[in-house]
C-alpha cells in the first residue's frame, strides 16, 4: 500500500495525522480507534463508507504528491531529506495515479455537464433538482437516485410540452421517454437500415432508452414507503453516482438533440 508503511502512514506523526484526517473527513482517527497510524487507518477504511473511504484517500494521494515528490520522481533533486526516489512506491504511485485520474475526471465530467445543463434549462425547478441530485449523492444516495429519475421525467415532459404533445398524469418514466425519443427520431425503429453504422446506433439508442426505465427498477425497491427487513442493505454512494451519470448523460443527449432540432428545422440524430 502507498500509504501503510508498518504501522506508519506517510511521513506524518500521530498529532499530525490525526489533524489531517479531521480536516479530510471530520475524525481524528489515531484518537478514535487507539492504535497505530497504519493500524487506524486500515480500522477506518473497512468500517466506513465508499464515498468517506475515497474522500480520504484521494486526500492522503494528494498529500504524497505534494510533500514526497523525492520518492516517486527520480529527477527531484532533495536536499533537505536524506530519503530518496524508491523504485517500488515510484510504481504504485504511478497505478494509483491512474486510478485518481479515472476517478476524478469522471467526477469533474458529470459536475461540469451538469452545470452547463443548468445554464440551458430556462426552468428554475429543473436547475434546482439537478444542484439537488448532485448534493445527495453522499448524504443520501437513495433519494439521489430518485432525483435523477425525477430529472429525466421533468426533461421529457418539458420536451414533449414545447413540441405540442399530449403525455398524461398516469405516464411513467418509459412511457415519457418512448414519447420523447420518438418526436426526436431517437427511438432504434426510427433509424433506416441503409444508414451508415445502423447497427452500432441502434444498439446506442436503445442502451439510451433503457436509461429511465432501469432508474425506476432500482429506484423503487430501495423507496422510502416501503417497508424493510431487519437486514435491509440500502444504496451507496457509488449506486447514487451511477445513477446521477447516467441521469446526466441521458438528459444531456437528448435536450441538446431537442435544441438542434429546434435551430435547424431537422430532425438529424
């Protein structure tokens, strides 16, 4: 491990460590389980949540990259520690590097097309369930998942209202979204065979029209009106992250579909 160093984590001292972790994720771990740096460390990590989990490690990468640069960059020239570039944490920084990467570019590629979707919608509530959705996604990944339902079925309806067709009170999410897809040509019927890649966009389509329709699935056994066993595991952070990229991604396609169509009088996929 990067951090683990037998019973050590980094070059922090206890006091140090323990201001850290407070600062990263509000506990001061050494003084909460009593043990070594590493020991406490590892207590927290399989005890706590996927997304407290990641927030401190992301924050300890971070940390390394930043104040033991000596020890994973052989061209670092050191000469205040008598500690020096190691050949075996130069590797795992490197993979973990990667992991940071995949991470936290996915997470700024949702937020950003999340807020450029908040500049686009005219509608107040829709900017306010999209703030929502991302908030609860740590806090309370069930509803979070709810949310991005919600913000898929007030997207379709908004459509559909500007198009001048009719949708119903007792229309579900599929049912919008069917409705929606096909006034956009999106639907894979809509797509002619003699078009380049058919097969390749229909299979797009279609995984984009089960979006909305497998939300709802996982989004209705783990409801809040529904009554639960005593050994009930409900939805993580990571379930709600899912969810919300998808959400995004879906919502996303098709309103920049819908303004195309608007501004050129075509319906072009």
């Amino acid at each position: 491990m990067l951090f683990n160093r037998n019973g050590y984590v980094l070059n922090f001292s206890t006091a140090d460590f323990d201001v850290f972790t407070t600062n990263s994720i509000g506990i001061a771990l050494c003084n909460k389980y009593g043990l070594s740096k590493g020991k406490s460390l590892i207590a927290y990590l399989n005890s706590t949540t996927y997304g407290e989990r990641e927030k401190l490690l992301l924050d300890l990468f971070h940390y390394y990259e930043d104040n033991m640069q000596y020890e994973y960059d052989k061209d670092y020239e050191n000469f205040f520690c008598y500690n020096g570039y190691d050949e075996q944490y130069a590797r795992i920084y490197q993979k973990c590097k990667d992991i940071v990467e995949r991470i936290e570019g996915a997470s700024s590629v949702v937020s950003q097309t999340a807020n450029n979707l908040k500049k686009k919608f005219s509608s107040e509530y829709m900017s306010k369930q999209i703030e929502l959705m991302l908030s609860m996604q740590a806090t309370n990944p069930t509803n979070a998942i709810g949310a991005a339902k919600e913000l898929i079925e007030s997207c379709c309806k908004t459509i559909l209202d500007a198009l001048g067709i009719t949708w119903s009170k007792t229309d579900d999410v599929p049912q919008l979204t069917n409705k929606t897809l096909d006034a956009l040509n999106l639907l894979p019927a809509n797509i002619q065979s003699t078009d380049q890649g058919t097969d390749a966009i229909k299979a797009i389509l279609g995984n984009l029209r089960s979006i909305p329709s497998k939300l709802a699935e996982i989004r209705n056994p783990f409801g809040s009106g529904h009554g639960k066993s005593a050994s009930f595991k409900g939805l993580e952070e990571r379930h709600a992250k899912l969810a919300v990229g998808n959400s995004i991604t879906f919502v996303d396609f098709v309103w920049n579909t819908y303004e195309n169509q608007k501004q050129t009088g075509q319906k072009i996929i």
